[in-house]
C-alpha cells in the first residue's frame, strides 16, 4: 500500500514503483511515467528527479487536443506540496465546482479572453457569485492559464479581466456597543467569553483564537505568541468516512508568526484565569475538547443578539481592534505587525476604518485654526 498522498507502491517482485504524470494522448488523457527502485527511498528520488524536470520548466510534450480540465490536474498535482494544505483545498474546490463544469472541456488552445470574461459573467450572473469570489476564481484560472503558456508549446498568454470590486463599508463596533458587549463579556464570564474578549482586544483571527492555548500566553512577560490556526477543511484523501475534518497547522504566512503584547488591561483579565493548565484550549479550558471556528461564529452571534448589537461577524472583532488602535494614534508598523500583516498597506487599506467619533474629534480641531 502507498503511503497517504504518493503514488508510490511495493509491487510483487518486492521492487518499488512511483508513478508520475508524464504527458497527455490525443484525447487529453493523462499519460502515466514510472520509476523503479531497489527501496522506496530509492523510487520516491528517481520520481522526485522526474517530477523536478517537469517543474524547472522542461515543456512537456503533449497533443494539440489539449484540455484545459488536463492543465488544471497537471498544475494542482505540482502545486500540492508547495503551497499549505488549506490553500491547496480552496484550489481544489474551485477547479472542481466552478472551472471544469464551465470552461474544462474547452481545448487549451480555444480559450481566449472573450471565453475568460463569458465565464466570469456567467460566475456573476447565473451564479450569482460575489464579486469578490469571482476575482478569486478568475486570478486562480489566470495561474493555470500562465502554467500552460509555459509549459505547451504554441499556447499564447489570455489576458484576463476582473470584475470591479464595489466598495463596501465594513462594520465595527462603535465606543458605546463595544463598552457594552466588554460589560457582557465581563458578566458570568466562562471561557468561550473571555476568548472572544481576548479577540476583541488583540485582533486575533478567528482561526487563532480557536487555537490557542493557555502555554501560548505568558503573563510575567506580558505576551502572547500566536503560532497556530485552527480550520475545517476537505478531505481530499477518500480514506475518511468524514467529508471535512479539523485541523490545526502554522497560521496563513509568516507574518502570521507572531508575538503580541498585552495590554495592562487584558492581563488583569487573564490574571483571573491563572488556575488554567498550559494545554488547555484557551476556549474551552480543557486540553482535549476545543471550539472550532464555526460553532465560535454561531456562539458569537448569540452573544450580540443577547446585547442588541447587529450585523456583527468574527472578524468585524479584528477590524474593531483595529480602528481603536488608530483612534489612539497607535503606530501603522507596529501595528500592522501585531495585526499580522506582511505589509503596513495592508492595515492601512483593509483594516483601518474611520468611525464618526474619529472623524468628529478631527473636525473640532479645526477650532484651532478659526473654523
């Protein structure tokens, strides 16, 4: 039997073979490669060195009846190992549920940018997809597309044109809700509150929270290390009864990595929660029971509809924390370092929103120059 996600087997007359795609037939099928080996070490090199050719931007050759639904298989088995294992499953279910039902029996060569912007209309319009999710199926397709220029031969570059982004408002939570959900926050609190208190006032991700343990808060250093996220993905081995299951990895980038200073406030707080074991999940208060993102929004919500507070989402937490942050003239870099952006525009365009006392406060200083 091959180990989970290889193709590599043990055969009968105890040799070792690994399988990789090698090219297409006229039909578009794929065209299997096979290395043997002595050990399993030595087939999974020889397939390796195979698979590395193909990779370094040796064209491979295939047939002009070439199928975009090809390209994406051949540009996803590349990919698998190179990219985290949460972005690979999002590629996957957009080649599976929206490309190749479309566009994947066109012929590589058929697809131009009329076919590109049909598509992404019919993604707006039958489907009646956001915009903003059409952009991310139609830049993943743009990928493929390049992948293929490179690697057939004849295959020109399609341009691709993206649907433009309605500008949206995003909500936070004003002065005077945010004082009432902390109040609520704060009365009979377990550990599922003080969790979503600990986001409100650091601008952790929901995935963060969920993960994080009480060993990653560090109270005489008045710290905590965020070094985990927490999802429900796919299975994409067919070895599961399950569809989905959780699981817990490195947060999204390495500016993710982080270490986030705690306000006086908040270690007062978590001061209260001392009696805590390290591996307990900081949620739940227990090392082998945990919430996981989904039933943390429901809880969420549960929690603002008990205050009257509406159209609140996990993340408007983050965005909240966020425009506090600036309201107090907090530094861009630092804190687009704890927010854990790879660059301080990112905080600067997404996360940073002026609220109608912020824009108030500035307008009365005015006053000093006359007006």
């Amino acid at each position: 039997m091959s180990k989970k996600g290889e193709n590599i087997y043990k055969r009968k007359d105890n040799r070792w073979e690994a399988r990789y795609i090698k090219g297409y037939s006229f039909d578009g099928k794929i065209i299997y490669g096979y290395c043997y080996g002595k050990t399993y070490r030595e087939a999974k090199e020889k397939v390796n060195e195979a698979k590395a050719a193909l990779i370094n931007g040796q064209a491979i050759q295939r047939n002009s009846r070439l199928h975009l639904s090809s390209i994406c298989d051949q540009w996803l088995q590349l990919n698998r190992t190179r990219v985290k294992e949460s972005s690979y499953v999002k590629y996957s279910a957009i080649v599976d549920k929206h490309i190749k039902p479309a566009i994947g029996g066109y012929l590589i060569q058929a697809i131009d940018s009329l076919t590109i912007e049909q598509f992404g209309h019919d993604l707006l319009t039958e489907k009646a997809l956001a915009p903003k999710t059409v952009r991310d199926i139609l830049s993943l397709l743009k990928t493929v597309l390049q992948y293929a220029h490179k690697t057939v031969s004849g295959i020109d570059l399609v341009e691709v044109t993206y649907p433009k982004l309605p500008k949206q408002e995003m909500r936070i939570l004003s002065r005077e809700e945010q004082d009432i959900f902390v109040q609520y926050l704060l009365n009979d609190p377990d550990p599922c509150k003080f969790g979503v208190l600990f986001s409100l006032l650091t601008g952790l991700r929901i995935g963060e929270i969920c993960a994080l343990k009480w060993r990653n808060i560090s109270l005489p250093d008045g710290t905590v290390s965020v070094s985990s996220t927490m999802q429900r993905l796919k299975n994409s081995d067919g070895g599961s009864s399950s569809k989905t299951s959780i699981r817990i990895s490195t947060p999204k980038s390495d500016s993710s990595l982080r270490i986030i200073p705690l306000s006086d406030y908040l270690i007062d707080i978590c001061n209260q929660w001392t009696w805590m074991a390290p591996e307990a999940y900081v949620l739940t208060g227990e090392s082998d029971r945990f919430v996981e993102p989904r039933t943390l929004q429901y809880r969420l919500a549960k929690y603002t509809k008990e205050c009257n507070i509406e159209g609140v989402h996990y993340h408007v937490l983050r965005h909240t924390f966020a425009t506090r942050c600036v309201e107090v003239d907090f530094e861009i870099k630092s804190l687009s370092e704890v927010l854990g952006h790879s660059s301080p525009r990112i905080t600067l365009e997404r996360y940073v929103h002026s609220s109608m006392e912020l824009k108030r406060d500035n307008m009365k200083k005015l006053s000093a120059i006359g007006y």
